[in-house]
C-alpha cells in the first residue's frame, strides 16, 4: 500500500495448468466498509478460476471504524495497480481479459476505481466489471444532488425499503457513519467524477429487487447503457440484500449462481453450459 502497509491478498487459480488463455480477475468483498473477508468471495473464485482457467484476485482492505474513508478505497486502488503491474507474472503472460468485481461495498470500489483506471490509463487495460448491489449514494440531499437531474426520480429505494432483512434503512445510515465518506469525493462515487461514465468496459449489474440501495445499481446501470457502454443487468424481485448467502439453498439463490457465472461469459465472451455453471458456482450452506 502507498503507506507501506502490507495488505493480504487470497489467489484462486485453475486446478491444473495449461496454455489456454487466462483471465485476470480482481474481486472485492463486500460488508458495508467495515466486514467481511477475503473468504467471503471464495465461492465466486473458485467457480470462476474453474470455468473459464482464470486467476481470482481477491484483496483485503483497511475496515471502518478503525480505517474510515478513504482508507479503504485507497487500498483497493493500490491493489489494483499492483495487480495490473504484476499481470503478466499473475497469469503466466498476457492475460486475455481483465475484471474488476464486488459485491456492496466491493462492487463501490468497482465503479469508482473504474473511474481512477481510466484516468490513469491503466495498463492492462480493464476489459469488464461485475458491479453487484453497488452502493453508490446515502439519504442525504447532498448526496442525491450528485445524480444527474433526469434520473433523481429514480432514486426511491433508500426512502421506500424501510424495514427489510441484512441492510434497512438504520443499517445504512449506520454504516455510512461508520466510513464517514466525503460525498462530494469521486473516491466516493463515480458520480462525482471529472468525466464520468466516458469510455467504461461492458458491465454487469445485479440488484436485490427488497434492498435499500436497489436503485443505486439501476441508476448506474441506466447512466451507462445511456452512455454507450454495453451491460447486461439482472433483477431479483422481492428478495433483500444479499440473500443467497443466508439461503443458498433456495432455488433463486442457486440460479443467482449461475448468473454470476453466466454473466462472467458474457464479460469475457465465452458461451458456457448452464450444468456446468451450476456445478462449478456453488455457495456453501451455513454452519
């Protein structure tokens, strides 16, 4: 890290090695700024590196409340450029593709180092994003005054979803206090960007359709399809945030699965077998 501190870092790679061409893959877990681990991404490594013989990065990060922003975010974007200085190392050469993923506050950083990327023209180049339940906005007007003006209408979760499972609305108010982010930053949201949504690799969202920040990802989905870049959104009506880690048994968490891996294909344009993806992308039950 730029402080010298030593994050640590967890590498799924494919059970046996082989000429074919190799992805890179960066993925930020989630957990409101302030939990989670590295673990906590394991399924998705493991069905991803096995699918399609990529590389899963999955970095650690600086937490709330001991770390507030930007400390968090700052640590993702080192990461991400040690991870492009060190691709070729990473996958044994070129690697055919390069994706940056999360999920809730993962998928934050997601789009705000997006931003930073292109900024700094980061090389490798990023070539696709898995943005899942991005946070990108908070109740505050300060914060809704980022949204451009024809999509503010949009934004009607954080007041309409009071009282659901894992994040309601206190949790969120919470959590942002927690991190305390600058909402004017563009560390904080690609809203707040110099040029945003300008020049994005294609990008995949997905919403919780009984979350608070539901329209966080269906806002950013909108902005960048309206700006050119190719995305491929999915919607999982009535259920809240996160569910398929608290009911991986359920049907619709199992298919929530294999979409994750199915729209890892579609970022890396490479059609799979819906068996397969079911096989591979698997979420263990608790314990």
């Amino acid at each position: 890290m730029r402080d010298g501190y030593q994050n640590k870092a967890r590498i799924t790679k494919p059970s046996s090695s082989s000429d074919v061409e190799c992805p890179l893959v960066i993925c930020f877990h989630g957990g409101g700024f302030m939990v989670g681990t590295i673990y906590n991404v394991a399924p998705y490594a493991r069905g991803i590196a096995k699918l399609f013989n990529a590389v899963v990065i999955a970095p650690t990060y600086r937490l709330a409340p001991e770390h507030p922003f930007p400390q968090g975010i700052n640590d993702a974007w080192d990461a991400v450029q040690w991870v492009a200085t060190n691709a070729s190392m990473l996958c044994n050469g070129t690697p055919s593709g390069f994706i940056l993923s999360g999920g809730s506050a993962g998928a934050n950083f997601v789009c705000v180092v997006a931003e930073l990327a292109k900024t700094a023209k980061l090389e490798p180049a990023l070539t696709g994003m898995w943005s899942c339940m991005p946070v990108l906005f908070t109740e505050d007007e300060e914060s809704r005054n980022t949204i451009p003006q024809k999509y503010n209408h949009l934004c009607v979760s954080h007041d309409q979803i009071v009282s659901t499972p894992v994040i309601n609305k206190e949790t969120a108010r919470k959590l942002n206090q927690y991190y305390n982010p600058d909402l004017k930053s563009p560390l904080w949201s690609p809203f707040n960007a110099s040029s945003p949504f300008q020049g994005l690799p294609p990008t995949f969202v997905q919403v919780c359709g009984k979350d608070v920040i539901r329209d966080d990802g269906l806002i950013y989905e909108k902005v960048l399809s309206d700006n050119g870049t190719k995305t491929r959104l999915n919607v999982y009506p009535g259920l809240p945030h996160c569910f398929w880690a608290f009911i991986p048994q359920h049907r619709v968490s199992k298919d929530f699965m294999v979409d994750v891996a199915t729209g890892f294909a579609w970022l890396l344009g490479k059609p799979i077998d819906h068996a397969e993806a079911a096989r591979a992308m698997i979420f263990p039950e608790p314990t």
